[in-house]
C-alpha cells in the first residue's frame, strides 16, 4: 500500500454523496470492473492507494454542508478490505458522519464490518444506515474461486443477518451472475432463499451477466484459464470483444429473480434500491424532535 494526501473526499450532491477511502483492492475477485483501464490507474490494483486525509476532508465537507444526506462507500473499492483493519480510516469516517448527523450507506464482500456493528447501529438511530453486501453465489467452494481472499458467502449472511438482528437495514447485490459458471437457477433461487430468511430489503441486479472492459478482461480470462480449463475459448466464440455478455439463460433467470423477490415483499427494481439507498429521513428525524419538544 502507498500513502496519497487527497484534495477531496466526497463526490456528488444533492440527497447523496459517494467517497473512496482506498484505491485498489486486496480481495482478489476474479470479475472486479474497478481493473478496468479506463479508471487510469498508475499502480498495480493491489498496491493499495490509501487517502490518509481522507477523515479531515470528510470532516471539513460535512461541516460545510446546509443539508444532512446519505454518505456511501464501496462502490469502486471495499472499505473493509484487509489494510482498514490496522488503518481503521472507515471506522474514523463513519464516526465523522455520525457526529455530524448524516447517514451512511456501505457496501462490502468483507465480515470486518462487524467490527463496527455498534456504531453502524447508532449512525441509523440517529439518522439512517444500510449495510450492503455482495453476493454472487450461495456455494461457498465456488465463493472461494471468484472471490478467493474475503470471507464465504455464508458468513456474509451471518453479517447480514446480525445487521438485522440490530436493527440495521440490509441489502444485497446479486451481480455479478457469471455466464456458464453461476448463471443458474439453482444459484439464484439458493441466493433468494438466504435473502428472504435474513430478512434483506432489497437486491440490487442489473441483469444476469457480466460486463468486461479492457484490463478487466485479461484478468478475468487469466482466471478462467486457471479454474475452468477451456471456458474462455467459449466466452470468445460466444461474446467475441462485446461489453456486455448476458447469461443465455438470462430471460428466465429474471424472471425466476423477480417472481420470487415480489412474493416476498423484497425490492427487485434497481431503480427503487437505489431510490431508498439515496433518501435521507429528514422529514422523520423533524417529527421525532419535534416528539422530543
């Protein structure tokens, strides 16, 4: 890892602003987009970039701020890969936000969100948290290949479902589904079924498929050569050089997906996901000091 001094801290405006406190990753996830060329990094992925600043900056933003929103993080890099153990730079973040009465939304693959399960409580009692995990399949030997150095899909249900248990509303991210490797019934409706019994908000898929761009792609194709000997001649002949390659099963696996999540009440559409990921509960933190008054 190396050390940066960041000019800023907080993207985007309005009811929600995104930050990265790291840059790269240590998680070893064979499909991550963040390799991508196009991010222009100017160090190996693994050589983690990590904004030592990044608590004062968050500190000065908010402090500027008129108007409380939703904080979120992961969505380039984990804020809870393997370094944020010894750093505690999310922890130091989220006690910011709470100080300042904001909320916070987090989205990781990593059981060392669990480190911070009382502070996440109290950031959504005084305002409002969601916890965020990915999860691309229920089988943890094949956990273990996609995602090698973070903890098993079962243990994040076991997060997902303490969150729950703390009041903490929860979500999952169902993608990436893998052509030809995950893109199953079995995989999907196994993933729903452990949703629906920790008691998740909402799942967050796209579609079924994956995306590869430049960068991304030779990792991924270096990946399967290694663990699925022969698949990756059959991404090229099927996809060639396409951005998005769809499961051919990907109809049917959307509809299974949607059935199943409205039946029980779980949101299904990104568009609402995010639409509640995004909302600060202004209105319901006037009437409870109004209450208080």
């Amino acid at each position: 890892m190396h050390f940066v001094d960041a000019r800023g801290i907080l993207t985007g405006s309005g009811g929600f602003c995104g930050m990265n406190i790291y840059r790269g990753c240590s998680h070893g996830c064979i499909y991550c987009d963040s390799r991508s060329r196009c991010y222009q990094f100017t160090h190996d992925f693994e050589d983690i970039e990590v904004k030592r600043n990044a608590p004062e900056l968050l500190d000065s933003a908010l402090r500027s701020k008129r108007k409380k929103c939703m904080i979120g993080t992961g969505a380039m890099s984990d804020p809870y890969m393997h370094i944020e153990k010894e750093l505690k730079l999310t922890r130091t973040c989220l006690e910011v936000i709470n100080r300042h009465g904001f909320g916070a939304t987090l989205l990781t693959k990593s059981d060392l969100i669990m480190r911070d399960i009382d502070l996440l409580a109290e950031i959504n009692e005084n305002a409002k948290c969601v916890v965020q995990m990915t999860v691309t399949t229920f089988d943890d030997r094949l956990c273990g290949i996609l995602e090698p150095n973070v903890c098993t899909a079962s243990r994040r249900f076991e997060v997902l479902a303490a969150m729950q248990e703390r009041g903490i509303p929860t979500m999952v991210w169902m993608t990436p589904i893998l052509p030809f490797i995950n893109d199953t019934e079995e995989n999907i409706t196994g993933i729903l079924r452990k949703c629906i019994r920790v008691g998740v908000k909402g799942i967050v898929c796209f579609d079924m498929g994956l995306t590869l761009r430049e960068g991304d792609r030779e990792y991924y194709y270096a990946a399967l050569d290694k663990h699925f000997p022969g698949l990756k001649q059959r991404y090229i002949e099927t996809y060639g050089n396409a951005y998005m390659l769809p499961s051919p099963d990907a109809r049917k696996l959307m509809s299974v997906f949607k059935n199943i999540c409205t039946e029980h009440g779980i949101m299904c559409s990104a568009n609402e996901c995010f639409a509640y990921l995004n909302e600060f509960p202004e209105k319901y933190k006037q009437y409870s000091l109004f209450d208080q008054n």
